[in-house]
C-alpha cells in the first residue's frame, strides 16, 4: 500500500493464507488490508494520536439501517454523552471524492447527526463542521483536537 496524506505510522501487520492482515487498535484484531482498510487505519491512528480522541469513544464499522435499507459507517466518534461526535466515510486511494460521497455521508447524517463531518480516500481530506439549527455546514482545515472539544 502506499503513502497517504496522514501522518506515518507504526502498524502491525501479519501474513496468513496469502493475505496481509493489518491490526486495528479500536475492534482489537487483524483485518485483510484492503486499500479503504488502509486509509480507514490512518484515520484511526491520526484520531488516536495526533487528535488525541480516546479508544473508548471510537467506533469502527457499524451497521445503521437507513430507509429500509442496512449501511455500514466506517468510522464514528462520540462525545461522553453518547451523542456522535464526528462521521467518517472512508474510501480507496483509486477513489475520487466526489458529490456522491459526499451525499453518501450526508445521508448516514441525517440519521446520526454528528457534529463534524471527515470524507477521505487517503490523499484527498475534507473536514466539515454542521450547524444543524441553521441547516448548513463549514469546511475546515483539520478536525479539532479532542482537548478542545471536552471544554
């Protein structure tokens, strides 16, 4: 896999059955590394290390059922009232980030409602702040540090 616009990182990998597994810190195993599993371990460790958000208030690929129809998010981070805080959608490096993730994400918001909104393939980040009372969002350059959250 190669490099991605995220910090480097140190992860475990390990080799069975002709695969690579790579160890996600948050469901506490090996999973097949697949490009989005590449990209969704960068998010998780720049979440974790440079964003300083706690394991404890992380998720990784859950199911929502939306319409009638079931979904999986890839990355949910929630406030200590159980609230979410933050949506990830994370796609493959091969994937353009286009409207159609966007209102991929936007659609998995309406039933969530996350406070910020973080859309990446690994090369490309965007970052948004929703204003749900006033029915709009900003972009930002980063997500905020989880310091600055818990004031």
């Amino acid at each position: 896999m190669g490099p991605l616009n995220f910090p480097v990182y140190q992860f475990r990998f390990k080799n069975s059955e002709n695969k690579t597994y790579i160890f996600d810190l948050i469901r506490k195993k090996f999973v097949v590394l697949q490009p989005e599993e590449w990209v969704r371990q960068h998010v998780l460790h720049y979440l974790l290390f440079d964003k300083n958000y706690p394991k404890s208030l992380i998720n990784v690929e859950k199911q929502l059922t939306f319409n009638g129809l079931i979904k999986r998010y890839d990355i949910v981070v929630f406030k200590s009232d159980g609230s979410i805080d933050i949506l990830v959608e994370c796609k493959a490096p091969s994937i353009q980030v286009t409207q159609n993730v966007f209102d991929q994400i936007a659609q998995y918001n309406l039933k969530l409602n996350a406070n910020y909104l973080m859309v990446t393939n690994g090369l490309q980040n965007f970052y948004c702040e929703i204003d749900a009372t006033h029915k709009k969002y900003t972009f930002l350059r980063q997500i905020p540090d989880y310091k600055r959250r818990v004031r």
